[in-house]
C-alpha cells in the first residue's frame, strides 16, 4: 500500500501557506543553475512553471506534443478566471473563494488546498494585468467582472469569450523570454512516452520526436507533469484531438497513485451533437448562462413536434416553457454548478422533453436579454460565441434559442498529490488538471485557469524548491544509466508492437467505441449494475485492440495514427479504472452521480460518514486489479452541508 | 455530397511532393471540413494507405494549429474562422476543393499538409512580451487602462499564431502578425514601457527568418480569421519609425532584453 | 546598404519617394496642361524654359532624378525578396479578397519604367541637349518645346503607346498615395478611408491629365 502524506502544514487555515513559505527549504541561486527540471506539457500550468522556474534559475526542459507551446489547449477555455479581489464591493474575500470552491467541490477536496488557491487567486490577476493581459475593462478604466456559476459574487475576469487564450498567451509569451534567455529550452512536437525512474526517484522522461519519430532520454533532478486532463477518454469531449493521458497514465503505472479517476465533469452548455462522423464536441461558454435562460416546452406534444421539425421554439407561448432550473433552484437560477445543470437537463430529455433533431438538447434563450439590454450589449458580450454557433449550427441565436446539450470538459480526478504538488513517486510533481485537483467532485467555472496558474506561477516554484534543496549534491544524471535505456526499450518497444498488430481496424474505431461505453455507463448518470457491465466491456474491447488495430505509416516520420494508437491504448486501461473508481464510490457527489444515491428530489446524496476520502489507486501489475488508498479528508474550518442551491 | 479532392502529398521535408486526387462520397453538408478529412483518413487506413498528415489541435477555432490553403484561400472560403470550423455545406456536391500546405520559405513543410511553424516562435522570443518576473507585482487595477485602448489591445492580441496571414500574403511577409504583438502591447502602458526594443528586435527577427515584406494589399486582413486589422500593421510602422527616430538607439543582446 | 535596412525602413523610403514622385507629377502635369492653352504655346513655352534654366529647379532635378532611381531599386530589392519567400507558389492562388492593383505594383512599375525611357529620349534629353526650334515671345527668343510636342503627338501610333503608358501609371497610382501612408505609419480610423478616396482621385486625375494633351492634341 502506498503511504498518502498529504503534508497540510499545521496551523490555522488562513496561515498555513504564508507559514509554509517561511519555513520552506530553498536552493541558492548558484545551487539553482545547476540543477535541472522537467516540465512536460505548456498549457497555463506547464508555461506559467516553466517560466517562473527559469526566471528563478534553474535549468527547465519544456516538452509539448504541439507544434508551439501557445496551442496547450488552456488556449480554449472561454468564460474567465476568478480572483476574490472584491472589486465589485459585492462582499466577496479569500475565504468566500475558498468556502464557494469547496462547497461547490461537494466536500470532496482538501481545505487547506483550495484556501490557498484563492489566497494566491489575487496575485493571478496582478501577474496577468503586468503581462499584458488586455481584460475587459470599464469605461473608467478598471477591471470589469462578470458572475459564474456556483457563486453569489461577481469575481470573474475576462477577455472577452477568449480568457483562456489571452491568459496562456501571457503565460507563452513569460516562457518566450526565458527561452530566449536560454534558462528553458523548448522542445515541441515531442511527446512523452513514459517516466524513468532511477532508485525510486523521477529523474527523466522518455520522449517521441514527433517529426522524426526519434526516441529520446531525458534526465533532470525533478520532472513536473503539466499535461491536463483526461476527458478525451470518452472520445466525445471539448478537449483538444490530442489531449491525452499518456504522460499521467505512465506515471501511474510507474508508481504514483490516481486520485478519483471517476470525477468528470459534464459541463451544461455544448452544442449538441449532430451525427456519428463527429470528431469533438464545441463548448459554449458558461458564462452565457448569466444572459441566457434554460427551458425546454412544458408539454411533451410541443416537443415532439419541434423534434420533427413541425414548430419552431419562437413558436411555443411563454406560459408553455419550462424554465426548469429557475422552477427548482430559485435562488441560483440558471447559474447553478455545471454538475447539477448537465443533471438537470439530462433528466428533462431522458423525460422526454428533449429538443432537437435527437431530442438531446434543451433552449437557451437570449430574447428576453435582448429585449432587456438590447442586441450590441449582448454582442458586445457574447458575439463571438454566437458567431461561432452560426458556423456550426447554421442558426442565428440572435433569432432564436440556442441548442445545448451537456458533454465531458473536464477532469477533476487526476494524479494525487500532496500540499507540495508531488505526487507519490518522489521528485515528480503534477500541476494544473492532470492532478487530482483542489476542485473536489466538481469544479466551478472560471476556476480551472485559476488553479493552473495558481500551481504554475505561485505554488510549484516554491514547493519544488522544499525538494530540490537536499538535491543540489546530486550531480547531473546522465540518460545512458540502465534505468534510462531500460524504459526506452520498453517503450519502443510498445509502439514497434501496436504497429506489428497489423489488424483491420482503426484507432479511431476503437476509441470510440471505448466513449459509447463510457458515456452510457459511466457518464452523467451512473449505477452499480451499469459500471459492473462497463468493466469487463473495456477490457474486451482492450484485448480486441491489440489484436486487431490497425496503425499505418513508418516509426521513422511523422505518423499521426502512431501518436493517437499510442494514446488510445492507454485510454482504454484508464477507462477501467475510471468505471472501477464509479463503482467503488457508493454515494453521489459532484460530478459523480450514483442513481441509486439521490434525494426524493434528484439530488446527490453524499455519503460524508463513510465516503468523505480521496479515492487513490494504486498500480499492483499488468494482471493484478489495481488497489484502493484512502486519503480521508477533514474539515476543521468549514461545516460540511448538503449543497443547496435553492 | 460527393467530392474530389486534390490533395498535396509529401513524404518529408526533404521530399519532393506532388498532388494527388481522391475521391470521397456521402459526406454530409453539417460535418466539418476536417471531418470530412477524418472520413478520407479512415478510408486511407481501412485500404493500407497512409492518411494525410495536417496539423489539428482544438478544432474550436482557437489554438490556430489548422492550416489548410482551400481552393486559393487560407482557411477556405468563409472569412473571420479557422480550417476546423469551415463546414461542409459551405461547398455544392461535385465540387473539386484543391488543399495545399501554408508555402512560405519560414514555413518549410514537413509532411503532406503539415508545415513549420516555429519562426512565429523565434518572432516572440525575440520580444513578443512584456518583462516582468513572477511576483512582487503592484495591484492590477493600480493603473486604469481607457477602455478603448484595452479594446484594440484585445482586438490584436485576439491572434491565434495560425499563419494564415503568411500563406494569403503575395509576399509571405509576417507583418500582420508582428503588428498584432506589437500593438497589443503598445496600446497598454505596461508595455508602453519597453516599446521601442521590442518592435526593432521582433522587425529584425521577422527580417532574418527570411519572410517577405508588406504592399499594403491587405490579404492578410482579409484571411485572418481572427479578423484583424492592417490598421495594427500601421501603428508598428509608427512605432518602428518612433523608435528609430526618437528613441535612444537600441542595443538588443543575444539573451534579449 | 540598402540589404541591411529593415524591411520597414525599406518601405519607408518606398513611401517618401513615391510621394516624392507623386508631388513632381502633379507639378509636371499642371505644366503640361497650358499646353491645352489656346495662346500659340505661349504659356507653356514660358514654363518650360523656366523648368530648364533656373537653378534652384536645375539643382532639385537631381534629387528628382534620386528619388526615382531609389523607388526603382529599392522596389526591385524588396520585390526579389518577397520572391525569395515563397520560393515553391501555390497551385491555385490568389482568391483573397485584396485591392487589385496593389498586387501588380512592380508589373506596372516596369511598364512605366520601361516607357519612361523613351519619354525622356523623346521630350527631357531634346529640350536638355537637342536642336529646338526657336520661337520668339514678348520679344525675346525661346526654345519652342510646345512644337515639339505637338509634333511628336500627331502620329496615332505615338499617341497610343503614351495613353498606354498613363494608364499604368494610373494603375500604379491607385496603390500610391494611401499605401504610403500606411507605410509611414499614418493610420487613423476617421482619416484612412479618405486616404483611400484621395488616393484614386490622384489616380485618376493625373494619369488623366496626362493622357487629356495626346488625346486632345491628337484630335485637333
């Protein structure tokens, strides 16, 4: 069994962080020069790390599968980021982000954690605004806001609908100049294939020269995993074609335990989908939900004649709308957390109230916005969302309601880490969505760029340091040690081997049939009987995989079927353990929602005396079903509650 | 609806390539352009052949990793999005749709469609930020910034890196985007601050990476999907001349600024 | 020296001395059209003896004749460089929305500079170091250039090859005046679309002009 120290520094909880940081170990800066990082991934948290790293002085190798580091696929994100900076005088503070993040995590994540990342949350903005981040301003000149879901406050930060893109643009342009200065070196179009270890210590990565197909060692005194989430797993999601979970997946097998693989988060607001050739899945901004309400027809008639085309929605009279999330969270309205949105619009279609062509798809509704601020306000704040949903959709939302449905975004589970961000394999650390995250069950919007910056600019370059200090007599590694050559070979090997399959099948074919299992079991709604039939299905369709996938082109060039077999074939091993870590957790909470556990309304039902722990599984072998440790999570400062957000 | 599609196919860099046509049917009007090469692809690899080789990323339109010169045209024929959001039904059944890679000498290419792009890197290295360490930095509302100003700064830096702007140009010039770096920051007194080193040392790095140079014929403009504006190429040449002229003389070291 | 420049320094000194040209056009036409001025040549002949014998214009022909030779070498200098940038072209090309004649600036430059040789053996080196016949105003003696104009523009072939010539420059001249004040760094979101206006009026005006005398010499 693993040991879990999660290292909470003791203290009271708005102290332990600045008590930490006085009594960390640092490296000197002539100590700095020599020693050697790796960070692997340059999205916001693997830029804003490797950036601050190099400005601090040590030797950083930056890895990334793209062709420039700015196309880490944080570039996406749209809505914002929060800070508790209390700009709008609308009484918010540190311990408001804390207290709304945790609550909104459904009591799943660690407290002195997600304190921290909203006592650093302030510092994000400063840093970005000094970067050149062009956030949307007021006509006075500061810092405008907008409200998010799960929170009371307006504390969110933008850039238009392109937060994600202009903050990691900050982030690339920070990694620029060291690159130029020579502390980073960039290597792109590499990804990284596994993790070496060397006396139980990270020391090095084995990489992929994408172009020339070339395997590479690399070492380093520490190697820091940037490498974002999982959610490709499902096939259908709003991450990136290339997003992956090698790099984690890897590591885990290599020794560092995965913490609640089964937290993924169905965000409310994507375009639905429109046929069986689609190859991902387009997220609208949450934060439409501010200006758009939610409803789908009152009776099923109307919507069964929208499905086929015989009325349209501006057809339907006011009173014959249901406007479900305003009818049971009056409070909240439509701005309740993504969790309990995507529930509750997956429960009206299920019902039958469903729109569109598949009846998978509810209205979100701008007339009554446009009415209210006019059309160039709602421009002015969403133009470039609607634009992008005529290209896609062929609709105007200017005339009539958007069609959403709820699809994968993102993953909260991830590799587990203590206070420092390490993870169990000594000298390796996780940042930003590829760790299990301050977000618990559920993250709220706005909150992912902000806890990828948090670890990249303000956590990890100090935390690291705790490490790194009783390393500086280490002398640089070199990668032609056994170990290093050892797992080059195996991984290789591994590649050289799905290629000599030879079958009749394409990766793709088999990736998505691993999503329909994943969807229909292990989705937005999950029960025992589903996941027991979803495990042994996966390992099925795994077997079937490496006897008869089908991967084309040479080793030796750029071969994009070799890169996604690559990636798939560990899809498919997390994929099991995700419906593994479902089945285990007998309770519903945040994004994981067990039907067996819900209140008389449809509520998640928690399960606090029993199931109050991380979930962290552990590797035991090829063969051999991976084991469950427990890191029991304690709440000193805040009262545990059901969520309500009635 | 039933296509052809010519194709650019190129082993490697070192290759010689050439075109080669292909037929695809029963594509659907509401799926994407590289949906539709999704579906080529797979029917390549069902049959032994290699699929083609472009570069994807996001397919939202915002990480500019998509780069297909259509029929003439960077990103095809829609103004203001990417290759990955341009739709099907944008083109009528029979069409022949040529697909070409970016062709600019700083963009050599390095398979079938895909082409390099990490001159745009070297462009930003050599001054595409603002110097500023991690921490130690005043309130961010410390300095009001005109709404205005910090909506042009927006409206260049809305720039997604893609090349379309080079691969449209007659020239292959990368003036569109430099300029859109260089207003970014030049509209906000942050940047203000180091204005003058930054546009001569990202000018001389566009010069070296061998990139042609701007007539004013606006292509670039008119391609970018991000639709920005020339008028960003206008303030850099302003505040290249400033610089020149005004400004003390400019030392840049090998290890920038 | 010119190789080390900037390419925005280059397109600095494209622009000056395209709007350096621009302005000896204008200066060059309005003299032109007195010969459009029923008073036997008078007026012209006047100017133009002026043009060739005072010094201060004498001295200015020289940066005149500098300010060609750079926009022609530097156009060129830049124009193989932007060849150089693409060194493999497109199979199909050139579908995006641009202004047109801003695509062909060095096609027309070349017609223009290729015509511009025989305009000068024609009119600038018979009125520097040819036979003129003399003409007789206000009692003194005077080279009687107007003559020579009007000569030269009876025979139809002439006249054609010229209104040919002004067309391109037309052409060229559409792309001039705005292009070189984006070049320069003059943008502005009121002034630009004026700049554009202005910039085909130019146009239009002085390759007009210009190709009113022949036309009109022609017919009379």
């Amino acid at each position: 069994m693993a040991e879990l120290n999660s290292k909470i520094p003791k203290g009271e909880l708005a102290q332990k962080w600045t008590e930490y940081k006085s009594h960390t170990n640092l490296v000197n800066p002539s100590n700095k020069r020599r020693l050697e990082i790796i960070v692997v991934g340059t999205g916001l948290a693997g830029a804003s790390a490797a950036a601050s790293l190099g400005e601090l002085g040590f030797k950083v190798k930056n890895f990334c599968y793209q062709d420039s580091p700015r196309r880490a696929h944080s570039i996406a994100a749209q809505g914002g980021i929060n800070a508790a900076k209390n700009y709008q005088n609308d009484g918010d503070s540190v311990y408001r982000l804390f207290y709304d993040t945790i609550k909104g995590g459904d009591y799943r994540s660690r407290e002195a954690n997600v304190y921290r990342l909203a006592e650093v949350s302030n510092a994000i903005i400063d840093q970005c605004v000094a970067q050149g981040v062009p956030f949307a301003r007021e006509y006075g000149g500061l810092l405008d806001n907008r409200s998010f879901g799960g929170a009371q406050v307006s504390r969110t930060f933008y850039a238009r609908g392109q937060t994600g893109q202009q903050l990691l643009l900050g982030a690339y342009s920070a990694l620029s100049r060291q690159v130029k200065k020579g502390n980073v070196e960039l290597f792109t179009r590499h990804e990284m294939l596994d993790v070496v270890l060397v006396d139980g210590r990270a020391r090095g990565i084995i990489v992929r020269d994408l172009v020339t197909g070339a395997i590479e060692r690399h070492a380093a005194h520490a190697v820091v995993l940037a490498t974002g989430g999982y959610g490709n797993v499902f096939f259908l999601s709003t991450n990136a074609m290339g997003s992956n979970a090698t790099a984690i997946w890897k590591a885990y097998k290599r020794g560092a335990v995965f913490g609640n693989p089964s937290f993924t988060q169905i965000h409310p607001t994507c375009i639905p989908v429109h046929g069986d050739f689609q190859s991902k899945l387009t997220l609208m901004s949450e934060s439409l939900r501010n200006d758009g309400r939610i409803w789908v027809p009152k009776n099923k008639e109307d919507a069964e004649k929208i499905r086929h085309g015989q009325l349209k929605p501006i057809q339907i009279a006011e009173e014959d709308r249901d406007y479900y999330l305003e009818r049971r969270y009056p409070a909240f309205g439509n701005l309740v957390p993504r969790d309990v949105a995507s529930r509750a619009a997956k429960e009206r279609c299920d019902a039958g109230y469903g729109v569109g062509e598949t009846g998978l798809a509810v209205y979100l509704d701008f007339s009554e916005s446009i009415n209210r601020l006019g059309k160039n306000v709602i421009e002015e704040r969403y133009g470039n969302l609607f634009q992008m949903y005529e290209k896609i959709v062929d609709e105007n939302p200017y005339k009539t309601p958007m069609m959403i449905y709820p699809a994968v975004h993102y993953t909260m589970g991830g590799l587990w880490v203590d206070y420092e961000l390490m993870t169990t394999i000594p000298g390796l650390f996780v940042i930003g969505e590829a760790n299990f995250s301050d977000h618990g069950a559920n993250r709220l919007g706005a909150s992912a760029l902000m806890q990828g910056l948090a670890d990249g600019y303000f956590v990890l370059p100090y935390t690291i340091q705790n490490y790194l200090s009783d390393q500086i007599r280490i002398p640089n590694f070199s990668p032609d040690l056994p170990e290093f050559r050892k797992t080059e070979t195996e991984a290789t090997e591994r590649l050289k081997k799905l290629m000599n399959v030879k079958g009749t099948k394409t990766v793709d074919s088999f990736h998505k049939r691993l999503g329909m299992i994943l969807w229909e079991y292990v989705g937005m709604g999950r029960n025992a009987e589903g996941l027991k039939k979803a495990i042994p299905k996966i390992a099925a369709l795994r077997e079937e995989f490496w006897k008869d996938v089908k991967v084309t082109g040479d080793f030796n060039e750029i071969n994009p079927e070799l890169e996604k077999a690559g990636r798939v074939a560990d899809f498919l091993e997390l994929g099991e353990l995700i419906a593994r870590d479902a089945l285990s957790r007998n309770e519903s909470c945040g994004g994981h929602f067990r039907e067996e556990y819900q209140t008389p309304e449809g509520e998640a039902l928690r399960d606090d005396q029993n199931l109050m722990f991380v979930s962290a599984w552990e590797f035991t072998g090829e063969n051999s079903e991976p084991v469950m440790n427990k890191e029991p999570l304690n709440y000193e400062f805040v009262e545990v509650k059901q969520r309500n957000y009635k | 609806m039933d296509l052809t599609l010519k194709i650019w196919r190129q082993k490697n860099a070192s290759s010689k390539g050439k075109f080669v046509t292909y037929k695809v049917n029963d594509i659907s009007p509401n799926s994407s352009f590289l949906e539709m090469m999704d579906i080529l692809n797979e029917s390549l690899v069902v049959k032994g052949e290699d699929p083609v080789a472009f570069d994807h990323d996001c397919r939202e339109g915002i990480c500019g990793a998509c780069s297909l010169y259509i029929n003439g045209r960077p990103h095809g024929p829609d103004a203001a999005i990417t290759t990955c959001q341009l739709h099907m039904r944008r083109f009528k059944d029979g069409d022949t749709i040529v697909i070409e890679p970016w062709r600019a000498r700083p963009f050599p290419v390095l398979r079938d469609l895909i082409v390099d792009r990490t001159s745009f890197d070297k462009i930003i290295q050599a001054g595409g930020y603002i110097s500023v360490n991690t921490g130690g930095i005043p309130d961010a509302n410390a300095i009001p910034i005109p709404k205005i100003n910090a909506d042009l700064s927006m409206d260049a830096a809305s720039c997604i890196g893609c090349g379309a702007c080079v691969a449209a140009c007659k020239n292959a010039s990368a003036m569109l985007f430099v300029s859109a770096k260089v207003s970014q920051f030049a509209l906000l007194p942050q940047g203000k601050v180091e204005a003058a080193e930054r546009v001569q040392a990202m000018v001389a790095e566009m010069d070296r990476l061998g990139f042609g140079n701007c007539t004013n014929t606006g292509a670039c403009e008119a391609e970018c999907p991000k639709e920005i504006s020339i008028t960003n190429i206008a303030r850099m040449n302003r505040e290249f001349l400033c610089s020149k002229i005004g400004a003390p003389k400019v030392k840049i070291g090998a290890g920038g600024f | 020296m010119a190789l080390k420049y900037s390419s925005i320094t280059k397109k600095v000194i494209m622009a000056l001395a395209g709007l350096f040209l621009i302005s000896f056009l204008i200066v060059h036409l309005s003299i032109n059209l007195l010969i459009l001025k029923n008073d036997n040549r008078e007026a012209f002949n006047l100017a133009a003896h002026f043009m060739v014998t005072n010094p201060l214009i004498q001295t200015f022909q020289w940066v005149l004749f500098g300010g060609f030779i750079l926009h022609i070498l530097i156009g060129i200098l830049l124009q193989i460089q932007n060849w150089l940038a693409r060194p493999k072209r497109y199979k199909v090309e050139g579908y995006s929305h641009t202004s047109f004649f801003s695509k062909f600036m060095i096609h027309t430059g070349i017609v223009i500079l290729a015509l511009l040789a025989l305009h000068l053996v024609n009119f600038f080196f018979k009125a520097k170091f040819g036979e003129i016949p003399s003409v007789m105003i206000n009692g003194e003696h005077y080279e009687d250039m107007g003559i020579l104009v009007i000569e030269k523009f009876r025979s139809l072939p002439f006249v054609l090859i010229y209104v040919f010539w002004l067309i391109f420059l037309g052409f060229h001249l559409d792309h001039a005046f705005h292009s070189a004040l984006q070049s320069l760094g003059l943008n502005h979101s009121k002034y630009t679309p004026v700049a554009f206006g202005l910039s085909r009026v130019l146009a239009i005006l002085i390759a007009g002009g210009f190709i009113l005398i022949p036309v009109l010499v022609y017919i009379s």
